[in-house]
C-alpha cells in the first residue's frame, strides 16, 4: 500500500504495543507442526492453516531506521519469538501490509555477532596454531543457571549419578531449577536438576574429566 502518509513517529508509537508479554501467531513457514507434517511443509504446497496465538516475551523493541519502504526494527526477545509474525503484524497494525526482507542475529545467549569468527578466520588459526583461542568452556552457555561448589563426597556422589538431598547443595528458587555444579578447585562437574516432590537435586548431565 501507498506508504506516503507513515512517518518514524508513526511506526514507533506502532511498535509500543509489542513491548512485553504479548500474543503471536506463529507464521506459516515456521518448525512447528499440524497433525504431524511441518507448517512450512504445508506452505510450500499452498495450503494455510490456523495457528494458536503463543505468548512471547520482548524486552525490549526499537526502530532504528526508517528509509521507505524499508523499516529496520532490532529487538531483544526471548525464545519462541516469530520476526516474520512481527513484520506482518506491524505492516496490519500500520494498515499498509508488510513482510521480513531480511534477518540479522545480534546475539543468541552470551554469543555476540561482533565477538564471532568468519570461517576464513577459523581456517588461518589452524594453519597458524592459534585456534584455540577461538575455544571456550562448555559451561559459558549455561551462565543464567545458578552455581555451586560441592565438596570431596559430594563430587563422588554426582559423578557417580546419585541424587543429593537438601541441605548438602543449596535449596532451589523453584520446583524444576537447573543449576551448574563445580569441583573445590574450579572444574565444571555436572548439571544438576531438582525433583520437587522429593526434594532432592539429581545429576542430569555428568561431565567426568579427561
């Protein structure tokens, strides 16, 4: 649709209403599945089909250029967020129509776009030895999981994949927390989970030194 009359203020008071808890419908070319078989499998035959709305969290949404016909939106989301739903759902709530022309990551977890290698990059450490400092430790994706130290027994008690009560690792902050367990001297041990009704944390994933 003719887009003479949308202006930047228009677009970003449009954007206010996707900030926080909201309900999404998942686009056609999406994972999910209807009676078994991919939507997008669907899609590419032409055929569409309801979605359920799903809640998704937006932290934080922001138009940070607008060249028309082209808006560039970054948001910071949680998981389970559709941008070609929010594309769509603008370009409605604008009365224009719209779609996702293209889609850049920033960060995922702790992983930042800037901080990333090329392939090229990786490639030339190897050949000059430096590619280790590309690596790091398998727990840096697990940060927003609480941590504790366990003792001798303890260690022996998780590696060996028995169940530890109450008392000897911290309580929880919730029935089903997850949390990183780690040796006296640093070393990540293991993922632990906490079963609520008996009350006791469980190794999940137990990582025995090399």
């Amino acid at each position: 649709a003719d887009l003479g009359h949308i202006s930047s203020d228009q677009i970003e008071a449009a954007l206010e209403s996707f900030h926080g808890q909201i309900d999404q419908v998942p686009p056609m070319y999406s994972a999910l599945k209807r009676h078994g078989t991919r939507l997008y499998e669907l899609a590419r035959k032409g055929i569409e089909v309801e979605r359920d709305p799903r809640p998704v969290s937006v932290y934080d949404i922001e138009l940070t250029d607008w060249t028309p016909p082209l808006a560039t939106v970054q948001v910071h989301c949680g998981r389970g967020f559709y941008m070609r739903s929010l594309a769509h759902d603008l370009g409605r709530a604008l009365d224009c129509g719209g779609h996702l022309k293209s889609l850049v990551r920033l960060r995922n977890g702790p992983f930042k776009l800037q901080e990333s290698v090329t392939l090229q990059e990786l490639d030339e450490s190897f050949a000059d030895g430096t590619w280790t400092s590309h690596l790091q430790s398998a727990d840096v994706v697990l940060g927003g999981l609480r941590a504790i130290i366990a003792g001798r027994r303890t260690q022996d008690l998780i590696r060996n994949g028995r169940p530890i009560s109450v008392g000897v690792i911290d309580r929880p902050n919730d029935p089903n927390e997850r949390c990183r367990a780690y040796s006296t001297d640093g070393r990540f041990i293991a993922i632990m989970r906490f079963d609520g009704p008996l009350r006791q944390w469980n190794p999940e994933k137990v990582f025995h030194p090399g």
